[in-house]
C-alpha cells in the first residue's frame, strides 16, 4: 500500500510528490543500507579531503536491513518507507503493541511506539551543505500518528529520541518526559491526542 | 493507511459482553480492541514457533505458569 505525500525539495525550490511505503521488506531495507551508507563513506571521504570535520548523524551505525528482518511480517512492526525516484529519503520502524503511555492524564492508555525514525543523508543539514528534501521526519511522524488513529489509540504516540533529534520532536509538539536510565538514557517524548490532532490539523 | 475489507463477525452473548468490557476499559472501539487482538495473537503464534515459550510470572509468590496458546 502507498500513499502520496509531500516533500519540499530544496535543490528544485519547490513542493514534489513523494510516496508513503506503509510496509517495506528486507530487500527494500538492504538497497536503502547500501544507498545511504555508500552516500555517508563519500561525505566522509570529501570531508578528510578537504580536512573538515562531518558531523555524522547518531542513526549512522543503523542497519535496516537487520531491523526488518527482525520484525519480519509481523504486524505490530509496520516499517514505512517515504521514497521520491525509488530512493528512501527516511525509514521509520513501529510498535504498535505492548506500549503505554506515561503522561499524567493518558497513563496506561495504549500508544504507537516510534521504534525507530531517520532520514537520508543527503536530507541532513549536518551531513550536507545544501540538503535536498525537508519535512521527511514530519510527514513519518504524521504517518506514525495516522497509525494511531487508524488503530483506535486516539493519536497517542511515544519514542526516545537520539539527542541530535530533541529540538526536532519539541518543535512538533511533543511533550518530553525526561532521560530514562531503562533505554540507554535518551528522552522520553510523548504525543498526546490534543497534541496529535494540532499537529495533523 | 492500508485499504481494509470488511467481514461479519458472530459473537455470543458472554463474547460480546467481554468484548465491550476490553473496549471500555482500553478506552478502543470493538474493532480496534479485536485488531489489537489479532496482532498480538500472530506475535505470540511466531515466537512460539521459534521455540520460544509463554510465561505468566508472579514475583511476589516467585511462580511462573506456562501459558499454551492454541
């Protein structure tokens, strides 16, 4: 199943269609893997050129191909795909059991966990110069809180975000919980329905 | 989101009393409470076929019960 959505390609200075995979498979995983990491060595390899330094995103040493085998078909693990010219421009892995909220008033509620979210890195403004397409973390995010809806969790949406990732989720909204010392101290950020339904609006 | 197909479901009573009963404690429609369901269902089925085993555990009285899943 695919979805068209909306990117804002810098390079063309203007809005492009773009297409939500609401499911990718192993394969689809690797050839992304090979994309951006072969993207990422050559980045690398002109910053040593040029004897700068490149600030390589925290998601760097993911391996997708790894995490969808690991999910493999099952349906609580929904891996989404927003690609433009048969390349992911981001990858985004769910949870979509098992999960709860914490904020005070939603505490207990079931929630879609973002497992894990990245764009490309030729989309990453530490990584390039000049990046091509903005708004591939916003439309998954989007896509993560239709999930929710579609699954009857009201927009509840829950993560831990990689450090580089914080201003980008407090930018959409989302409330932060704190470090959590049970998963590698990152930030716990959570979308409440009010929250969810301003940020679709 | 995925297109869906629809399908006639046939509960009993005491089916569709817990039914309802899920669905307003988990604060879900009935449809979600049983897609919910379904998901769970084919994650507990893979990885009892990998092997795995289910367990319910009770710390204070330091038990554990295995649960059979059909």
């Amino acid at each position: 199943m695919t979805l068209e959505v909306a990117l804002e390609d810098r390079h063309a200075g203007h809005i492009v269609p773009a297409t939500l995979v609401e499911r990718i498979d192993v394969t689809y995983a690797r050839r992304t893997d090979d994309l951006w990491l072969t993207f990422l060595a050559a980045e690398v390899a002109r910053a040593r050129a040029a004897a700068t330094s490149l600030s390589l995103p925290e998601h760097a040493h993911w391996r997708w191909e790894r995490k969808v085998a690991a999910a493999g078909h099952l349906l609580p693990y929904p891996t989404l795909a927003i690609e433009f010219e048969s390349e992911a421009q981001g990858l985004m892995m769910l949870k979509t059991d098992g999960e709860f909220a914490r904020l005070p008033g939603e505490t207990g509620k079931p929630l879609v966990y973002v497992v894990f979210l990245a764009t490309a890195p030729w989309n990453l403004p530490a990584v390039v110069a000049r990046p091509r397409f903005r708004g591939v973390g916003t439309v998954l995010l989007r896509a993560a809180v239709e999930t929710s809806l579609d699954l009857g969790f009201k927009g509840r949406l829950g993560l831990h975000s990689l450090s580089q990732s914080e201003p980008f989720y407090a930018g959409l909204g989302m409330t932060a919980l704190g470090n959590d010392p049970k998963k590698e101290n990152l930030n716990y950020c959570e979308m409440t329905p009010a929250q969810a339904v301003a940020f679709v609006r | 989101m995925a297109a869906k197909r629809t399908m006639t479901l046939n509960l009993t009573e005491a089916e569709m009393a817990a039914l309802e009963q899920l669905s307003t404690e988990k604060d879900m429609s009935k449809t979600a409470v049983l897609r919910q369901a379904l998901r769970l269902y084919q994650v507990i089925t893979a990885r009892l076929q990998d092997g795995e085993k289910l367990f319910f555990e009770d710390e204070i009285a330091k038990a554990k019960k295995e649960l059979v899943v059909l």
